[in-house]
C-alpha cells in the first residue's frame, strides 16, 4: 500500500482491508458544482478507484467562490465542469480511473451512463433530476446519496 493513504490504514475503522476495499469501489457523482466537486475531491484523496462526472454545464467565474476544483483559467476557457473536474481530479491522484461526461442526465441515458457504478452521488440542482437519479440507482440496485 502507498504512503498515499498511510493514515487510513492506521485508522482502526479503516484498515489496510479497508482502504483495499476503498480502492476497488467506484462512484458517479451527476452534478459537479459546489457539493459534487467538493465530494468527488473528497472520494479522489479518500483513494476510489473509479469516479465519473457527470455534468452538462461550463464553469463560469461565479462559480469560482465556491466551486473548488475549478480555476480562473477555466473560466477564461469555458470549459466544461465534467472535464474540468477529471483534469484536476487527475492532478490530485494520478492513478485514478476518472471519466468526465458532458451531458445531461435524462430518461433516456440515466441507466446507461450510471450502470456499473457502485454508488451514485446526486449532487443535481433541480427535482426533476433528483428523482430521475434516484430511480435509476434503484433500478441498477444500486445506493444513492444526495446532498445539496
């Protein structure tokens, strides 16, 4: 095990089982603004191994306040959050498996672009897709998590 995640290993809760555990778990976030990009940060450090992005839309320079995977230079550029996000994600743990996906989620690709994920983290800004997300993870028999 790397001196990357050293402490979680020494963590009684955790483990070197654990983190092993940790590192073969992947997660799609839908929504990477303030609490998706903050948690799929989080998920990067924590040591998953597998982490999609999911998001439609560009970074802006009001998001830059609080969107914290995000610079100035991305702003300047427009890029989009979803490739954003997997570059910087990238930068932080190199041997990460992370795809960015610039779409929005709709009934007719939810299934798809959530299949084969072992948790979904719903970080959405609107109802309609919450629900979508949700049904969909309880279609895959999948955990769902959301926040906001």
């Amino acid at each position: 095990m790397s001196e990357r995640h050293s402490r979680s290993v020494l963590f009684a809760g955790i483990g070197a089982e654990g983190q092993k555990r940790i590192g073969a778990c992947s997660i799609a976030f839908v929504g990477v603004g303030a609490v998706g990009a903050a948690a799929a940060e989080s998920a990067a450090r924590a040591g998953f191994g597998r982490i999609r992005l999911i998001d439609r839309d560009v970074v802006e320079e009001s998001n830059l306040a609080r969107q914290f995977l995000y610079d100035a230079a991305d702003a300047a550029a427009v890029s989009a959050k979803a490739e954003a996000a997997a570059h910087r994600l990238l930068k932080i743990a190199p041997d990460l498996a992370v795809s960015g996906v610039v779409a929005d989620l709709d009934a007719g690709n939810a299934v798809d672009l959530l299949s084969g994920y072992d948790v979904v983290f719903d970080a959405s800004d609107n109802f309609e897709t919450r629900f979508l997300v949700s049904d969909a993870a309880r279609f895959l028999k999948r955990p769902s998590v959301y926040a906001a």
